[in-house]
C-alpha cells in the first residue's frame, strides 16, 4: 500500500506541473482516490450501472460534465418527444415505470422517472465535471481520469464550458484514480454538423436537432430536413403540425440508427460492454435503453463478482493544495 500512495503523491506532483494544463490561474490541484468503480456520464446509462452496483453493494462515483442528470433528455430534446418505442423496452434494470404512464411516456415523465431512479438508488453524480481524459497506469494498475471545472473569482457558479461572462475564471483540476472506468458518455451526446457543400452560401438558419424546439418558428417556411432517423422524422411531423413545409432528405434506404459510425466500441453486440484493464462501455449498443439495461447488469455483475471476492477494499480520500 505504500508502494501506491508513494505513486499516487508523485501523480500530484506531475499535475502540479503539467505544461498541458490549463495555464489560467489554476488554483487548486486534486488527486482523489475513488474505492469503486468511476462512470463517466450521468445518463439512463450510467444511472443505470450505478443502480445495478449498488445493489451488488459497490460504491461508485459518477462524474457528468452538465449541471444536471440526463442531460440530453433535459436539455438537448424538442418539446414535442415521446419515447420512441413501449415503455417496456426504456425501462432501466430494476425499477419498472409507473403504472400509469402511458406507452410511450412524454419526455417529462422520462424526465421525472430517471429522477425517481437516482433518488432511488441514492446516486449523486458530480455535476460540471467534464471528464477531459483518461488513461491506464501501468505502474499503478489504476485508471487517472482528469476532469476540470471553471469556477468565477466571484464564486458566482460554474458552467459546463468554463466560460463565465466578462469574469475572471479559475480553473480546477482533479484527478480521480480508480480500478475500473466505465464510460457512458452516450451515442448522441456529441452534435455531429456534416460538412455540407454549399452551406456557408446558404445564408438561412441552420439547426441541429439538439437545439430544435418547436416548428412554431418555422410556421409558413419551406424546410429541409436532413436524416430520417426517428429525431428527422418526428422533427417533420412537428413541422407539419406548425404549418411549415417540411422536404426530408434519405441518404439510403438503410434506417440511420442503424449504421455503423466511427467512435463505437469494435465489437458487436452484444459483446461491447468490456475492454481491457477494467474498461467498460454502457451503451453503445445502438439499441437504446434496452441496450444500455443490458450493458448494466453485466458490466454491475463482472465488476461485482471482482469486489465481493476482495476482503480488503481501498478508502476513498481526498486532499487538497
Ligand atoms: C431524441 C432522442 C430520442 C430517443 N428515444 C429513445 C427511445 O424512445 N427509446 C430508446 O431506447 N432510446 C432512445 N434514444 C436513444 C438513447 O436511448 C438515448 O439517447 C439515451 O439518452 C442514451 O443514454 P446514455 O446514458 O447512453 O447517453 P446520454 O443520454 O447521451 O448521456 C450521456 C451523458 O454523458 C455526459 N458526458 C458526455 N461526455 C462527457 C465527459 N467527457 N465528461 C463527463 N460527462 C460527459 C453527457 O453530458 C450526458 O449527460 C433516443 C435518443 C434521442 C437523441
């Protein structure tokens, strides 16, 4: 044990003097040991590994860049979502939905369950913890996962992007030190803009689904929507209904959900979920929510089974310059 905090002290040592860091006035340096398992990313997927630990009775510590959980849901979605498919295919492991939701929940009571869950399970992700890299030690046999947050002089909050208005920022800078890494970042959580030809020509408004609310300002226009994947196709529904002119665009006749994009764990489901040196992926199934619950319970079991045949477990510490 010696052995590691003598290596955990010279971690703190080389983030202290780290020319990659940030060079704002960086004020605080953190290494922090975590006993369990570090997600990164609190969306169904990471809420619902967290859940699944703890009921093998595993600690875990999730860290979310936003400034709330499921992120993509609460900020990123039009007004207008429903679940795409039953409910009884979106429900995570071990808390089915309400009763009396519809089929298709509406995107607040989406909202409102993934709450219920994490008040549930008791999960309390870090919030404004951008996870900016990660990487194996080999000497150590323990992940370091860096995060930063900006902070203003004023302590006025913080925000995502570290980017506080006219401010003065301080940037934060931690590192998390842990045996297993599981990486929920999701699918959709990036907004991928494709270069088009012609586009800085164009001179109109040009929106990604991730910022689209509502057709209502779209009301009398001609709009072309790109994609028909369920986002493109409700997208021109709604259009439809605020009395826009929507034309959709299909690249080909294969459903976009389901083709392959760079970024995507190598293996196929369903055998994605784990890599080496204790390295996971929640989903990246491109089957969803059923994806991710199933990615759970194995990456909750295969972790679990690890931690209970352990005696002797490390304690969390947390020390500050
Ligand atoms: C409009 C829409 C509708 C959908 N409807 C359905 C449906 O009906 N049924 C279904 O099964 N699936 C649906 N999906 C697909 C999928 O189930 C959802 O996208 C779901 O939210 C995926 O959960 P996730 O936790 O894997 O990813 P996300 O919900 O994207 O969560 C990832 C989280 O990781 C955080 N994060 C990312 N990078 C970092 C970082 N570097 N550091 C820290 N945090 C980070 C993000 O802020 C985010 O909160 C839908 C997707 C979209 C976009």
């Amino acid at each position: 044990m010696e052995y590691f905090y003598n290596n955990l002290r010279e971690i703190e040592g080389k983030l202290a003097n780290d020319p990659q860091r940030n060079t704002k006035t960086t004020t605080n340096t953190r290494c922090i040991l975590v006993s369990g398992p570090v997600i990164v990313g609190a969306g169904p997927s990471g809420l619902a590994v967290a859940a699944c630990l703890k009921e093998k009775g595993v600690p875990s510590m999730i860290l979310e860049r936003s400034n709330c959980i499921a992120s993509l849901w609460q900020l990123k979605t039009y007004d207008r979502l429903r679940l795409h498919l039953p409910k009884k295919f979106c429900e995570l492991p071990l808390m089915p939905f309400p009763q009396d939701f519809p089929m298709y929940p509406t995107k607040r009571q989406f909202i409102e369950y993934l709450e219920d869950y994490a008040r549930k399970f008791d999960i309390k992700p870090l919030f404004n913890q951008t996870v900016e890299k990660a990487e194996f030690d080999q000497t150590l046999g323990f992940w370091r996962v860096r995060t930063s947050t900006t902070c203003s002089t004023s302590g006025r909050g913080t925000n995502e992007k570290g980017s506080i208005g006219g401010e003065e920022e301080v940037v934060f800078t931690t590192e998390y030190v842990c045996r297993w890494l599981v990486v929920a970042t999701g699918e959709n959580a990036e907004v991928v803009m494709p270069e088009l030809e012609g586009l800085k020509e164009f001179g109109k408004q040009v929106v990604h689904t991730s910022s689209y609310k509502s057709g209502e300002t779209f009301r009398g226009k001609r709009v072309l929507v790109v994609g028909s994947g369920n986002s493109g196709m409700e997208v021109c529904l709604d259009l439809c209904h605020h009395n826009a002119m929507p034309s959709i665009v299909v690249r080909d006749t294969e459903r976009e959900m389901f083709s392959e994009q760079d970024g995507l764990p190598r293996r196929p489901f369903p055998n994605g979920w784990k890599g080496e040196s204790g390295l996971y992926a929640v989903g990246f199934t491109k089957r969803g929510l059923l994806g991710a619950s199933m990615d759970a319970k194995k990456i909750a079991a295969d972790i679990g089974q690890f931690w209970n045949s352990e005696s002797r477990h490390l304690t969390t510490f947390d020390r500050s310059h």
